[in-house]
C-alpha cells in the first residue's frame, strides 16, 4: 500500500463456531458514543475558555457569541494540524507538545482578527492568557481521550506467517496502546488460538467476519493479498481502515518491523510520501535550539572541563558518520581513560570498566555530549536525528541489520527518536532496534515531532535513565 492508509471493507462467508463473544453490538454502539463526547469535548475544551473571557470583556452577548466562535474555530484548525503534524498517536509521543505548537499557531492566527475586528478586540495579555488555557484544556482532553474507549480501536489479523505473530506479540506486551486484536483468518492454520487469538476461518471469509465483528482496523500481515483486498472491498461500506503491517507498526508502536519492509517500500515512504519539512527549517531549529543550548549551560562548561582536566584532556575527538556516510568529527567531554581503546574499538557496556568516576556522571546526565552543540552549529549534526554510527562497527552492522545504510539519508542528531524510546546498546541486535525507531523518524519527521523529542530527551535529562 506504499505507505497509505486505504479505506476498505468486505463480505463473504465462514461460519465458526462460538464466535458470541466476539461480536460487540452494544460495544460498537458505546464506542460511537465515545467517539462523539471524544469530538464533543475537543470543541468544548477550546470553546469553554474562549467564551468565558469574550462574554466578560466584549460590549454584546451576540459579539460575545459570535467573537467565541470565530476564535474556537481558528484554535480549533491550528490544532488539528499539529496533531497531524505529530505524525503519530497521542500514546505514541504525547499530546503536550502538538498542544502547545497548536495554541501558539492559533494565537498568531487570531491576533489579526483582534486587531482588525474592532468588535472582537482583545489585549495582548488576554490572548496571552487564552493560548495557556487552551494549551492546558486541549492537551488534558487529548490526553484523556487517549485513555478512554473512544481510542480503543478493534484489529482483525490477516495472516500470521507474514509478521503477523510477531505483531501479537507485540500488541500483548504494550497494555497502553488501545488495540484489541479480535481475530484472525489465515488460510494455513492448524489451530483454533494463536497467542489467545481465535482463528476465524480462511480468507475467502473475510467479508462475514468483517460484518459480524465491525473492526475498525485490518491488518494484512500474511496470505493471499489479491483475495483478502477483493473480500474487503465487497463490503466497503461497512467503513474500516485497511493497512499493511508496517503501516499500522508506524501508527500503534513508533516504529517499523524491520524484518517485514522491502526495498521499493522502503523507498516509496521516504520519497513519494515523505512530509514536507524542508532543510532550510530544519537547520534554522538546529541553530536557535543550538545557541539557545550553548546560553543556558555556558555557566556549566567551566566547571565539568575543570572537572575531567584533572585525569587528561578535557575535549574527545572521535570519526562518526554522517549525512551519505560521510565522516566527521565529533566531540565530546571525555568520560573514559586515556588509553580506553589502546587495544581497538569496542561497544561501551554497562558498567564499563574503562568510564572514570566522573565520566560516569557525565553521562548519567548527558553533560558529555554538550559539546556537539558545536557540531550542530558547524552543519555537521542536527539537534535531533539518528545518533553518529563509528566506521569500525559499520561492516558488522550493514551484515546484521537490515537497512541500516538508509539512516544515512539525514544529518546524526545530539539525540533522536531511538533514544528516548529505546535508550543506549552495546551490540548488532540492540542497534537494530534503534534502527527501528530511526527509520520511524526518516519517514515522520517534522518540527513539531522534533519538539517532542526534545521534550523528551529533557525528561531523560532528568531522570539520568539509559546511560552508561
């Protein structure tokens, strides 16, 4: 499906027996009462602050009212288009920060309003005071949403030779992403369960399992694809959405299956479908959030280089990757000893002999890789990005990992997407995970998803979580 969602829907015929448990009419009709309170508060989260403050400060109850409305409704766009901008789930990477972009789009999108509409003229504080309110009420709602029925979304399987088990897996072993895998038909089976899962019959039987158990999702993982997508069809009115399996590992989990992704798939999503987020953007937020890094902890880096110049030189140099897999130097404050790697190059461990006391505090809280900064200011890293790969590992990861050149389409980053979901690893298979949530990041990038991993990697910060 080349990286699209495609609306679908079926009909056909399989009877199996004791499928009572499954069907859900009175759970579709509360889901679809979620589902309009979930719209119902969306307005109401923007418009409730909105009205409360025009009702007091404008001359008429009928500008009150209509001022109200015309402000809900730019709020209410600028929002909608940072959530999609997000390029993901609320559960995935939170709703704080598309909230936060949303409200301050917003405000900018109504202050000509206020200044040109005599009628609706506001101040600068109260404008100021309703991007905060809606910020908070948007987020909180989105969040809320998040968590209740109205996300919960039910998952027919289809196939599970394919990746299909993997995804069972998966879905069971991730409680908070809202999926309930209900079924599935799979023409070779030779049980009743998978995983818990009832298998429902074969392909050909996919149109009466789609009418029977209304899933909002079906995932084709496996089988026969020119039947199942002729099966789903004929019932199209039905209205459920239809994805491949790294599609819906993109929407539910932040990531790709690696093992089920193809070369022209894999191009197709980061040409053909590829958001719009141009170079000169992304370099113009490389250097603000750059210089902006540099102020706040210039106070810092006399102290931490007086601190590592007692046990050797202060600034390590290193050969990275980086963009097309052109080498570079990077730089950090040394955290091991002089002679860490007299004996070669080798993966940092857990608790690594070789850190020095202070070296283990500085990356604890991240304080080493400050010195990247430079690095981002000179072009040679973005803020965020795939983290800079050694050349010594490259023969054994492009052996081990699938794909793992294809990271090299974009600048390395101080920190990425791999980083604050996947944390730091010390081998092939770890760094292919990381690839994963790389690849995630190549198709989705975006400001707003760039803020977020800043946000995160802020509460990483804090935390001092997944360092060696």
């Amino acid at each position: 499906m080349n990286g699209t969602i495609h609306e679908a829907v079926a009909d056909g015929g399989v009877v199996v027996a004791d499928r009572a448990a499954l069907r859900a009419p009175s759970r579709t009709l509360s889901y679809e009462s979620a589902v309009w309170i979930a719209r119902a508060g969306r307005f109401g989260a923007i418009w409730l602050p909105i009205w409360a403050v025009c009702a007091v400060q404008l001359p008429t109850q009928l500008t009150a009212v209509v001022a109200s409305l015309v402000l809900t409704g730019v709020w209410k766009a600028a929002l909608r288009r940072a959530y999609r901008d997000a390029s993901t789930t609320v559960w995935t990477i939170g709703a704080w920060v598309p909230g936060a972009v949303g409200a301050a789009t917003g405000a900018l999108l109504a202050l000509p309003l206020l200044v040109w509409v005599p009628a609706f003229r506001l101040s600068l504080t109260t404008l100021l005071e309703l991007t905060v309110e809606v910020f908070i009420a948007s987020s909180l709602w989105e969040t809320a949403v998040a968590n209740s029925l109205a996300a919960r979304r039910r998952v027919l399987l289809v196939g599970v030779g394919g990746g299909g088990s993997d995804l069972l897996e998966d879905v069971s072993l991730a409680p908070r992403v809202p999926f309930d895998v209900v079924g599935i038909v799979e023409d070779e089976r030779e049980t009743e369960l998978v995983a818990g899962v009832p298998v429902l019959g074969g392909i050909d039987g996919i149109p009466a399992v789609v009418e029977e158990l209304h899933p909002q999702i079906v995932v084709l993982a496996g089988g026969d694809r020119e039947q199942a997508l002729e099966g789903l069809v004929s019932v199209g009115h039905l209205g459920f959405s239809v994805v491949d399996l790294p599609e819906f590992y993109e929407y539910a989990f932040g990531r790709l299956p690696l093992r089920n992704l193809t070369a022209p798939w894999f191009l197709s999503i980061l040409h053909l479908y590829r958001r719009r987020y141009s170079r000169l953007a992304k370099r113009t937020f490389d250097v603000i959030v750059a210089c902006l890094g540099l102020l706040v902890v210039a106070p810092v880096l006399p102290v931490v280089a007086a601190l590592v110049r007692r046990s050797g030189p202060v600034v390590f140099r290193q050969v990275r990757l980086g963009e097309a897999g052109k080498p570079f130097t990077i730089y950090k404050f040394r955290t091991m000893r002089v002679d860490a790697e007299a004996n070669g190059a080798v993966w940092a461990s857990e608790h690594d002999p070789r850190i020095t006391p202070v070296g283990r505090f500085l990356r604890k809280t991240r304080l080493d890789e400050l010195p990247q900064l430079w690095n981002v200011l000179k072009g040679e890293m973005s803020i965020v990005g795939p983290r800079p790969e050694r050349p010594e590992f490259v023969a054994e990861l492009e052996a081990e990992v699938p794909f793992w050149g294809r990271r090299h389409l974009v600048k390395p980053g101080v920190t990425g997407w791999a980083q604050v979901r996947r944390g730091y690893t010390a081998d092939a298979a770890g760094t292919g995970d990381k690839l994963s949530y790389d690849l995630w990041y190549l198709r989705h990038r975006s400001l707003v998803v760039d803020l977020a991993i800043c946000v995160k990697t802020f509460s990483t910060l804090v935390t001092a979580s997944g360092a060696r």
